[in-house]
C-alpha cells in the first residue's frame, strides 16, 4: 500500500462521509435476517452488507468473534468477506482486539496486518493492558505495510470505565497515558503519521486528553443503540482533523436488512446527518 491508513480513512471520509459500519453477525440477527445460524447464513450476510453498503460507506468493521464462533469455516469467510469488501472500494477495520507480547505479538502482527496474510485488513482492534509498547511489533509492522492499529482506550461500555480512569503512578489516567503514548508513536517517526488510532466511546463526556493532537484516527462507537447521535458525535469531538473521526454504528444500522437497498438507505441517511454536522 502506498498511503498510509490514516490518508486513506481522509480521502474515505471526503468522499462518503464520516461513518463506519459495523459487521456483526451474531446468530440472533442471523435468525432474525432469516438466514440461519450457519456458515451458509453468514456468508450471505456478508454478502448482503458488501452490497448495501459499498458507495454509501468508506468503511465497515466486521467483528471477529462472530466469524469465529463458527470455527475455521467462519475465518474463511471472514477472509472473503475482507476481500470482497475491498475490492468493492470499502475500507475494513477488524475488530479483533488482539493484544500480547514478545513472539506472540508478532503472530498476531503476521495474522493481522501482515502483506501475506489473507486476514490483513486496513486495520485492526488492539487492546493495550499488557502495556502499549508490548504492541510495537504489531505498530511497526502495521507501520511498513501502511496500514493502521486501532487501540481500545476509551470503551463506550460501561464495564471498562474503572480501569481506565484509574490513576497511574505517574498522575494521569490509564486512558490519558494511553492516548499520550499513541500520539508519540505517530509523531515519533518510526512509523508513518496515523498508524496508530484509538477508540474513544462516542457516548463519553470529553477526553482530558485533547484529542485534536492524538495524530491518528478515532473510531467512536456507540452511535445508535448505545445512546449516542450524530450531534452528540460532532459536539464531543469538535476540533479534531477533518477526517479523522468515523462514528461507528452496527445494531442500529443492520437492524435495516436483510434488504441491501433498506440498508443503503438507512447508511445514507446516517451519513448525511453525520456529514453536515461534522463538515
């Protein structure tokens, strides 16, 4: 890849606006689409949301875990639906949220943003509490294939909020040193500008931390279901850098199919709110 992660979710944002679909096919919505809770329903979900979204999104995040509840047969389709979505012009985040370190970091830095590795996607979900730096091979290497990691600093579920404010021996939060630690890695040099992001729930009140100098994209999920609107995603990130911000939305938006043109419709609507809010 010749941009970087972060150039191309810019130029996504630019041309569709700044919204990110969400890919999750648990096996109740598996049933409630009518397709059933196998390899062959999830493999046209997959299909249906490509179709759906692809021209109306810049990007989706297909969450691993539904795809590996079904065994080696759900990666594989996890795979396809990676390359298809790509070839469909979509951008694809996995949400894996991988995390370890030393040999086992590399692995899951082969696995995941690897040039050979067919689950590489544009980027992935890591989560941080085995120490940032633990994830450098999966940044470095994410870093030369120009494409992103996405760490989970600021969860929009309730449940992680104890640990991420709690105060470092240092002073700050966990989440404040997280994201200070995020934006030296992007202005460090070692790796292009914006490899690394963060996730920062958008039902949160505002960041300590000013997010407008993290250097890197910010996945905001919580859109819909969880209470957040479009206003509420422009006003607690206001002054961050065009293009930097993708609100993430999946119950609230598949809830529209298993109707592609209901789904598209529904994605349209979303990113046009979004877009006038957040220019």
């Amino acid at each position: 890849m010749t941009e970087s992660f972060a150039t191309r979710v810019a130029t996504a944002v630019e041309v569709t606006g700044p919204l990110c679909a969400g890919i999750d096919p648990s096996g109740r919505l598996l049933r409630e689409w009518e397709l059933g809770d196998d390899v062959a329903g999830l493999r046209r979900f997959c299909r249906i949301c490509v179709e759906g979204f692809a021209g109306t999104v810049g990007v989706i995040k297909p969450q691993a875990a539904f795809f590996e509840r079904h065994g080696s047969a759900g990666l594989a389709e996890l795979e396809e639906l990676i390359r298809q979505a790509q070839q469909a012009g979509l951008l694809v985040i996995v949400d894996a949220k991988r995390g370890d370190i030393d040999s086992t970091a590399e692995a899951y830095a082969d696995a995941w943003v690897g040039p050979q590795s067919p689950l590489a996607a544009d980027a992935v979900t890591v989560h941080p509490y085995l120490g940032l730096a633990a994830l450098a091979p999966i940044i470095t290497l994410a870093g030369v294939t120009g494409r992103g990691v996405i760490v989970v600093v600021r969860s929009s579920n309730p449940e992680g909020r104890s640990l991420q404010q709690a105060v470092t021996a240092e002073g700050p939060s966990v989440e404040e040193a997280l994201l200070a630690e995020i934006a030296a890695w992007n202005g460090g040099g070692t790796v292009p500008p914006g490899t690394v992001g963060a996730v920062v729930g958008a039902t949160l009140p505002p960041s300590a931390f000013p997010l407008s100098q993290l250097g890197g994209v910010i996945l905001a999920p919580g859109l819909g279901a969880q209470g957040a609107r479009p206003h509420d995603v422009a006003e607690r990130f206001a002054g961050c850098g065009a293009g930097t911000v993708l609100a993430s939305t999946s119950r609230t938006l598949l809830s529209n199919g298993p109707d592609p043109a209901r789904l598209r419709k529904a994605a349209a609507t979303l990113v046009g709110e979004l877009s006038a809010l957040m220019g």
